[in-house]
C-alpha cells in the first residue's frame, strides 16, 4: 500500500508563525504551499466588483 502523507505549509506570514514547515517537509511526501491569498477573496474590494 502507497500512502502520500501531505501537509499544507507555508500558511504563517511575519510574526504569525503556522508550525515548523522545514521540519514537515522531511516528513511528508507532498505538500499544499499557501501563495499568498485565498482563492475564494477578491484582488478588487466587494463593492467594485461585479
């Protein structure tokens, strides 16, 4: 049996840290890494868009 154990990682930002993602990746065998945004929020504010 092949288990791919996968993790998201990258999700702290500045001072708010999320976990030890270096340490994570000599664990896991793939990884969701977060860029920055939800993909679910708007670049543009709710009320101009549309």
């Amino acid at each position: 049996m092949i288990v791919d154990l996968n993790s998201d990682l990258g999700e702290g930002f500045g001072a708010w840290t999320r976990g030890d993602d270096d340490a994570l990746l000599d664990i896991v065998t793939s990884a969701n890494v977060a860029g920055g945004r939800h993909a679910s929020v708007s670049i543009k504010p709710f009320a101009e868009s549309g």
